[in-house]
C-alpha cells in the first residue's frame, strides 16, 4: 500500500483472474451524492460536497425520486461524450436523508444495476432543481418518455459524488484479512469516489 495516495487504504483484497474487468461483473452498484445546505461554507467539506444556498423541499424532492425507481430508458440522463446505444437501466433503490453525521448536509443514495456517463450527477442536479424551484415537479417521468436532456436540470458538481459499494458476481479468492475462523473479515465492499 506504500504506492497509493494518501486518501485511499487497502480494507481487502483477493486473487482475481487476469484482465479482470470490474464493470462487466458488476450486479448493482451505489452512488452517493452530498448537498451542503446553506449560505455558510465548511472547509472540510468543500472537495466532497456541492453547496447550495438555496432552501430546498425535501418533499418535492423525494417524490420526483420516487419516479427514477424500476427499469426505464435513461437516454436522457447521460452526458454528450456517452455514445452508448443501450440505454435502458434499472434503478432499485432511491432515498434522500439528512445526514446524521454531517449537521446540514443532504445525501441522495441511488442504486441500479448500470448506470451511463454523468447519470448520478444529473439526477442529483434534477432533484436539486426541482427541490428549489428552478425544474418543475415530474421532470424526470417527461425525460424518460421523451429521451431530451433538456427536459431535466444541471449536472451537478463532481465534488459531491462517491461511488459508495459494489456488488460483484464474485468476489474472487484467497480473500485477505481473514479472522481466526477462517472466514474474510470484511465483506467485499467497494468503497470509493468515482465520477458518473
């Protein structure tokens, strides 16, 4: 681990054959997505978070989530330079809490088997626009149906958004560390920010 930056530790790790492509084995994965609420900025929170100063409805928002839930074709949620003609993915698990851990900070948690190019950043954006004003409610159900970016809000900054598990089809062998039993002492999550 001497070679890696500073921000990122080895929790595990395990043998996998050559060539091994993450993207092709992976069954779901989860993004979240951190909005500091406010017109006071925090330090510590300014490459992991996007500000918004604006009072957002959190109602407004949750119901225009709900609409992402379940297999549509998300043409419209990808950024110019994704050229993929395959579309169509399922989202199975959508929610927007306060952060427990982070006083004023939003977080929008979505989970789907594939996801396209800036497609978590525009959904954060589209919620966000809609939670203050700036995109009218039922945006994304007009998006889907008509596959026009326009029909959505901005994509939101890269600063806020982590990549934040991973289910592979399989988590590979010789798992490390172990406990005493025998059995892996963590369970093959994959933590890390990533753009999407």
């Amino acid at each position: 681990s001497g070679e890696l930056p500073d921000d990122i530790a080895i929790l595990s790790a395990s043998r996998v054959a050559p060539r091994f492509q993450v993207s092709q084995l992976a069954l779901e994965k989860t993004y979240a997505y951190t909005i500091l609420q406010g017109t006071i900025r925090d330090p510590f929170l300014r490459a992991r978070s996007w500000r918004v100063s604006e009072r957002l409805n959190h109602q407004l928002m949750r119901r225009e989530a709900a609409l992402l839930l379940g297999t549509h074709d998300f043409a419209a949620f990808r950024g110019r330079n994704d050229f993929r003609t395959e579309t169509v993915r399922t989202i199975s698990d959508v929610a927007i809490t306060e952060s427990p851990l982070m006083p004023r900070c939003l977080q929008i948690r979505v989970t789907g088997n594939r996801f396209l190019y800036h497609m978590m950043r525009i959904i954060s954006g589209t919620l966000v626009d809609v939670g203050r004003g700036k995109c009218p409610p039922q945006a994304v159900s007009r998006a889907i149906a008509s596959g026009d970016r326009l029909e959505l809000g901005m994509t939101a900054p890269a600063a806020g958004l982590c990549l934040e598990n991973i289910v592979l089809r399989t988590q590979g062998t010789d798992e490390w560390p172990y406990h005493l039993d025998g059995e892996p002492a963590v369970d093959g999550t994959a933590l890390q920010c990533a753009d999407s």
